[in-house]
C-alpha cells in the first residue's frame, strides 16, 4: 500500500489525514501509454449518500509528449470499515479510443465496425452492463453483411433470418462457423437476464468476435490471391 498525503473534506468540514491506497493509475487515460502516473497536490476525500467513502487525486502523465492531468478515483473497500485503505476504481477524463479495422472488414461492413467501436467506448465508460447487447449487434451486421457480399441474390433472405440459424445453415468456413456461434451464444447471454455462460463474460465475448473478424480476414485475402493467380495460367 501507499501513503499519500491528502486534505479530507467531509460536511464542509476539512482537516489533513493519512489514508492508504492500493496502487497509482499505470495507464495514462488520455494518451493510452503504460506509465507511472505521479499524484499532483493533495487528495479529496468526501463521503457521497449512494457511494460511501470516496477519494479523489489528481495525477499527471509522466511522459514528455503528453504531460495531462487527470483525476484517480477510489473507494474504500467495504472490508475495511473503519479503516482508511482505499482502492483505485478509475480514472478522468478519459479519451476514447476506437479499434482500427482493416480495409477488408471496412469494406464487408462498416456499420459493423462503428457499432463496435460504440459499443467499446461505452465499455470505456464504465458502462460494461450495456456494452454487452452493442457488440451483439456488431457482430449480427458483420455476419450478415459478410453473407450478403457472398450471395446478394439471397439478401432478403440473409436478412430475415435469425442469427443463429444463420450462421448454422448459411457458413461454410468451419473456424468462421465455430468462432461466430460462440460468440453468438455469449452475445446472447448479454441480453438476457439469467445467463447460460456462467463464468465468462464480456472479453471472452470479445475475443470470439475478433476471432470471427480474424478469420473472415483470412477467407477473403485467400479467395483474393486465389482469384489473383488462378491454377492453370502460365
């Protein structure tokens, strides 16, 4: 644990104590770098009706190129009643990033890839509960879409029908089948109240989805260079 150096504000009474806390902020929140973020003044404790005993510190990236300043948020854990050892929940302002998409999947489905990256600066947020139901979409307009580039006359078709299904009748690659129904299962446990999956949860829906993205990928830059050198030509 650390030692800060803080001025408690409580009731509009203040006065300087010594609290402990778990850790500094070892990301940067702003610029995204790994660095060791160093606290700027003192703290600010106050104690809030919905979440407790909550502490503040200002911090300041390290490095040369960014040098922002942000605020680390902790709570003290309900373990330590009594006790002033908080622990770090996060971190603002923090800027959002989206994740880059190769031409490839730009091209089969953009909605796909700006309803991802909305879903992931909603996680960003802390928002993980909702996040969840957005990469389910996501991941419904990059299978659909990719079907649909494959067979444009069945469109209407691809469109109406249940992702599922979809993906079992309609996928013939077995790792884009394999990877797009899993994270069709765990897609679905985010819209539901009980859950199928216990025990994994929105990165490991994540993954699958990058997955299903990876392979996808690696269908079309195949299909690319076979069409781009076909068997027989001299």
């Amino acid at each position: 644990m650390f030692t800060i150096q803080l001025m408690v504000t409580c009731r509009g009474m203040g006065s300087g104590v010594q609290v402990k806390i778990d850790k500094y902020p070892d990301i940067c929140p702003q610029c995204h770098h790994a660095a060791e973020m160093r606290q700027v003044g003192t703290g600010h404790k106050s104690v809030t009706p919905n979440s407790g005993d909550r502490l503040e510190i200002v911090i300041q990236c390290p490095r040369e190129l960014c040098q922002k300043f942000s605020v680390a948020t902790y709570f003290r854990a309900l373990t330590t009643v009594g006790a002033e050892n908080y622990s770090y929940h996060s971190s603002k302002p923090q800027q959002l990033k989206d994740r880059s998409f190769s031409l490839t999947i730009l091209k089969i489905s953009p909605d796909f890839c700006e309803i991802f990256n909305q879903a992931q600066k909603t996680e960003q947020q802390q928002w993980g509960m909702v996040a969840g139901p957005g990469y389910r979409k996501a991941l419904e307009f990059l299978v659909k879409d990719y079907l649909c580039g494959l067979d444009p006359a069945k469109k209407e078709t691809i469109l109406a029908t249940l992702l599922g299904n979809l993906i079992a009748n309609h996928i013939d690659h077995p790792k884009i089948k394999a990877m797009a129904t899993r994270a069709t299962w765990l897609g679905n446990d985010e819209t539901h109240y009980l859950r199928k999956w216990v025990g994994k949860d929105l990165d490991d829906l994540k993954n699958l989805i990058e997955l299903t993205v990876h392979w996808i990928e690696i269908e079309e830059h195949t299909k690319d260079v076979v069409e781009d050198m076909p068997e027989g030509k001299k």
